[in-house]
C-alpha cells in the first residue's frame, strides 16, 4: 500500500514490485479541519487500501505500507509541516493496520521513484510543484538528504527577504510566490489550473501573478544551480501540467539570470503526478524485503 499525502490531495494505491499501479484513488486532504483531522483521514484511507481489489476484482493481499509526508520528516515521525500544521506526529498514528510501515519525505520518495522509473540520473534536482514546494537532491546519481535527512527545503528559500508571510513563520519564501495553492490564491482563483487558462487568454491579473512566480523559481534555481551544479531540472507536481506555459519562460528568465555560465536541462516530470505515489510504494517495498517488524500497539 501507498499513499501520498499532499496539502491538498491524498493520493492512496496499491503498488506492484515493478512499480506497476494495481489500483489508485484520490480524497481531498481536510487540512482546513486541522492536523488531527488529516491524520485520522490518512490511517482511515490505509485501513480501506488494505481491502481494495485490482480493476479486475483480483483480491489483493498488501504487505507493507509506505508513507511518504511533507516537511521535516525522520524514519519514526512526521516532524513538522508548514502546509499540515502537525509537529513530531509518530508513525505508528498514521495506521492501524498489522503491517510493515515505511515513512519517508515526500519529495525525496518522488525523487526516488525518478530515478527508478523515470529516466533522471547524475546530478538532478526533482522539484514538484503542488500545494508547498521541495526539491529531492541527487548528487552523482544518490539521493542527498543533508547532516539530518532535511536537505531540499528550497520551498522556503527567501526569495524576496521582506515579501509576503509564508505558513513557515518566515517572509517572503519561494513557496509562497510559485507554489500553485499561493499562485490560485494570489490570483483569486480556485486552482493554479484556473490561472493558467487566464494566462493564455492574457488576463493581466493572471499575466503579472504567473510573471512573479516564474521571477521566483528561476531566482531559487539559479541558486542553487550556482552552488551545485545540475545537469537536470525535473518539474514535477500538479503545476507541472502547465507545461510549456511554464518550462518556456522559466528557461529564458533562468538563462538571463546566469549570465557567465550554461543554464541546466528544464524538463517536465516523466511520472507526472504519480510521482510521489510510486515513490511511497517504494518505501513500503523496501519495508518488506529488510522484514521490518509490524508497529508494536
């Protein structure tokens, strides 16, 4: 079993060896109902996921459960997320289920599930683009995770020093310009999807939200493309279904900002936004086959 828990959907499977999705579903994530809320939804989604069949009403019998969460996260908790609002939540509260449980950042289980099934190796950054925004750092082909597993935080990069609040306490952060819920909200919109259809039509609220939340990506990648060198830049997440809407000028506004050196490779995600879905089914495979032992309750 695998779920993905987003800010805004909870993305919940059942998950071949090979990466193959057996069956996959989606439910609004409550967060408006606060942490608890989601927490109780999340383990209810795994409890019902243990009872799924396959689209051809095959019973299947899962063996382990992944998990892959925002924010700061260890092998034992949930520690912190801005988009939830929950602080060092154990994993054993996630799930009811006598199984074999894997937690694991989201972002970097998505990266993972790149480099597994979706062509990127050597050093990429995989940057989904959602509710809140992460990277997954790969360094000559390992993933990166920093002295405590918490590298990838360029969502909360200030990009603009004294600009808008963001839900991490801090101002100003990339998230809180280029993430798609700050961009529909910025926007008066109800989905970063709604603002881009504006964009193409050329409305001029629409045209200068989008126009600053490009100037903020490509502000936080050239960054870190000065610090660490990519070869590759793989966008993924929901905002990733812009496209070229979004791969064009981030390109070109990228290019004019690293004025003495070559810009990395831009490319959209090959995995979409099951991403962070494959990757999760790669943690509760990996749960399995090192045999680790179900949550003692």
């Amino acid at each position: 079993m695998a779920v993905d828990v987003g800010g805004t959907t909870l993305k919940g499977g059942l998950v071949g060896r090979d990466g193959t999705p057996l069956y996959v579903e989606r439910r609004a994530t409550p967060r408006a109902e606060g942490p608890e809320r989601v927490i109780a939804a999340i383990s209810a989604f795994v409890t019902d996921l243990s009872r799924a069949r396959s689209s051809g009403g095959e019973v299947l019998e899962p063996v382990a459960v992944g998990l892959a969460v925002p924010g700061l996260v260890t092998a034992t908790h949930a520690v912190f997320s801005a988009a939830i609002g929950w602080r060092d939540v154990p994993v054993e509260t996630f799930t009811d289920v006598d199984l074999p449980v894997a937690l694991g950042h989201d972002v970097r289980s998505a990266g993972e599930a790149e480099l597994a099934y979706g062509g990127g190796s050597g050093d990429v950054l995989y940057l989904p683009i959602g509710t809140g925004i992460a990277g997954a750092v790969v360094l000559s082909g390992s993933l990166y995770g920093g002295a405590a597993g918490w590298a990838g935080q360029i969502g909360h990069i200030p990009v603009r020093p004294d600009g808008v609040p963001c839900a991490c306490g801090q101002r100003g952060c990339l998230a809180a310009y280029a993430s798609a819920s700050a961009i529909a909200a910025r926007c008066g919109a109800d989905s970063a999807a709604d603002v881009v259809a504006r964009v193409l039509t050329g409305d001029a609220q629409a045209v200068a939200v989008w126009n600053e939340a490009v100037e903020a990506l490509s502000l936080a990648l050239a960054t870190y493309t000065l610090l660490l060198d990519p070869a590759l830049v793989v966008i993924g997440g929901g905002l990733s279904l812009a496209g070229d809407t979004l791969i064009t000028p981030l390109r070109d506004r990228l290019t004019a900002l690293l004025t003495f050196r070559r810009p990395p490779a831009l490319r959209v995600s090959a995995l979409g936004v099951h991403a962070g879905l494959l990757g999760a089914g790669l943690l509760g495979w990996r749960a399995q086959e090192t045999h680790w032992q179900p949550i003692s309750r």
